[in-house]
C-alpha cells in the first residue's frame, strides 16, 4: 500500500516549506537546483547555502527586473548572479522594493543568459503561489533527487509538474447552511473548497434564485482592509455591502466571496504596494515593483462555483469588463453589466482614477 503524496499534494508541501524558509528541490531534463524563497531566507539558511562552490542565482520577474533595469533573458524572469560578498540585507533588497527610493543603485545587476530558466520560472511561480514575494534563490545541484531525499527535501519534478504550478485547483463543495443576514433573512452560505488544499472560496446565496433565468450575481475579492476594516483606500467594503443590499431588496442573488486579496497577491504584499504608494506611486506601478503583474486574480473560480450551485446565465454587478469577459469565455452567460459605482472619497479617488485608466474599469 501506498502512502506517498500525489503532486498536488507535494507541490502544497512545497509551498508551506518556501513559506517556512526550507528549500525544495526541483528539476527538470537533468538539471536540477535548491530553491529558497528570498522573502523567507534566513542568514543561516544563506551560509549553509554558501557553504558550496556553486554560484548562487536569485530568480525575479521581469517585471522587477524592469525596475532593477536588469536584462532579462525570458519573457518572464530574470536570472541574477549573486555576488559572493553580498549578504542577506542585498537579497532581500532585489526582491523587496520597500527602499529603492532610499537605496536605487542597487547594481549593475549581472544576469544569466546561457541555460535553461524552467527551474526559475517554476520557482518564482510557486513562491506566488505560496503568496510571498516573487523572488526565488537557487544552488544549483546535482543529483536533485537524490539530494532531497537524503536531506528529507520536497523534491519536484517540473516534467509533470511545471504545468500543474500554473493551473487552477478543481473545487469541491464542503458544507452550506442557512445564515439570516440584515440585508435578507433568506440567506445562505456555500463553502468551497480547492483540492490541493489552498484557501476555500464562498458563494452567499439570497433567496432562493430561478436557475433558469439571469441570476443577480457579484464576483468580489476579499479585502480585509476594505471589507472589515471600512478602510478608505478602496470601494471594496461599500461595493460589497451595496452588492449583498441590492440582492436583498430583489429577493435573489449570489454574491460571490472569492480569497483573492489584494488583486491575487495577498494580504502581506498588498500592505507593501500600499507602502509604495505612499512613496507616490500608483497601484498598477506598485504591483510592478513588487514584481506582479496587474492583476493575479483568476476569475474562473467564480465561473467554477457558479456552475456547481446550478447556474448558467447572470446580471453582473461589476465594473471590470474582464469579468464580464471571462465569464462569456467560461460558459457562463452575461445578460446584462450592472454598475456598481459607491464608495468614492477623497482617499481613493486617484486609485479609482487608475483603475480606470489602466484597468480598463468603467467608472
């Protein structure tokens, strides 16, 4: 009988070990490297890495390689030699932009151009995936599956696993109840669940909706500071609240409560793109900083949760035409866009604005 992970599993494994500051291992067509999340590494993880000959390399994104005016060599990461002298400070300041402002002469930065990138790639993929920053160190190694094994390392195989990285967990419906909400006493809540055992997703269900016509529908992404803290850096908390009251008052609808935070990026890099745009920069230029692109949401989920509960065809609340459109391309029919215009103040206004002019939002 056997007990061992299966890929989805041992790429979750990963992900909480990169979240830890323990290297995985990974490989592919005969290469392999020790890859360490450069948000989570620690001192003594870096000397035990130096410990070898082997020239260390940081995997970033093009996009922060933009930033580092870094060449880049793929068309989405960056390979950087690490200095032997450098330490822990300058890693974590190529992956980090909290003082480019302070410190902008950060190189030249000498990039990899010979070689395969697969293994920094999946790297950098993973370390979002894990919702740290997108920035990776790798030893290269030999023998990784041997390597990791005699060091009780999560090995990964890229072969089968490098798409698998990039693609979406299927979701499974875990339990639903009925809870009354001031805006409807008929309401209902749905929890789902991703199978390779990411964050649940929910469907809030009012009323008891006609699976046969349109359905009153909201795909809204968590926002902790929006949604429970009334911050005022976004529309996030009134969209929400407007949303649930407007299904309320029509007797029906599903809200649905997506744990995307931050545009996909998470709680902890979203308070660092706030922290940029204190220093003056917009939202889009933030995220790039950072090293994301403008957006890392994946709205299929809401497609996904939508078919599950029995639906085909909604009116959707959004101002974000790519909500409408992936919608369209997942089956989903789109009868009609409601606006969903609330929540402008002074604190917001120029993100708004940037939404609109970058995002492509209809405001």
């Amino acid at each position: 009988m056997q007990f061992a992970p299966n890929l989805s599993e041992r790429l979750a494994r990963a992900r909480a070990d990169l979240r830890m500051g323990l290297p995985v291992v990974m490989s592919k067509s005969g290469e392999s490297a020790l890859v360490v999340s450069a948000e989570t590494l620690s001192a003594e993880m870096l000397a035990k890495l130096r410990a070898s000959d082997t020239e260390l390399l940081l995997a970033i994104t093009t996009r922060r390689a933009e930033t580092l005016k870094a060449r880049a060599y793929d068309s989405n990461v960056a390979r950087v030699r690490v200095p032997a002298d450098t330490d822990i400070n300058w890693i974590h300041s190529i992956a980090d932009p909290a003082d480019d402002l302070a410190s902008p002469m950060k190189g030249p930065l000498n990039t990899l151009r010979e070689g395969a990138s697969c293994i920094a790639r999946s790297a950098v993929s993973l370390a979002k995936a894990a919702r740290l920053l997108p920035a990776a160190v790798m030893l290269p190694i030999e023998n990784g599956a041997e390597f990791a094994a005699s060091n009780d390392l999560t090995y990964i195989a890229l072969e089968n696993a490098e798409a698998e990285i990039l693609s979406r967990s299927p979701l499974s419906a875990v339990a639903a109840a009925r809870v009354p909400l001031e805006v409807s006493e008929a309401g209902r809540l749905h929890v789902f669940r991703p199978e390779d055992g990411g964050e649940e997703h929910y469907a809030i269900e009012i009323g008891r909706p006609d699976r046969s016509k349109p359905v009153l529908c909201r795909l809204h992404s968590a926002c902790f500071t929006g949604d429970l803290m009334g911050s005022l850096k976004c529309d996030c908390g009134p969209q929400l609240r407007a949303a649930l009251a407007q299904m309320g008052h029509e007797g029906a609808g599903v809200l649905l409560y997506l744990n995307q935070e931050g545009r996909g990026i998470g709680l902890a890099n979203k308070m660092r793109a706030y922290s940029l745009q204190d220093q003056g920069f917009d939202t889009v230029e933030a995220n790039h900083r950072l090293g994301f692109e403008d957006d890392e949401r994946d709205f299929r989920l809401g497609a996904e949760i939508l078919k599950e509960l029995g639906f085909s065809s909604v009116n959707l609340m959004t101002n974000n035409p790519a909500k409408v459109a992936m919608m369209e391309a997942t089956g989903i029919s789109v009868d009609t866009r409601v606006p969903l215009k609330v929540g402008e103040n002074a604190h917001n206004r120029a993100y708004l604005a940037t939404k609109a002019a970058k995002s492509g939002h209809i405001l």
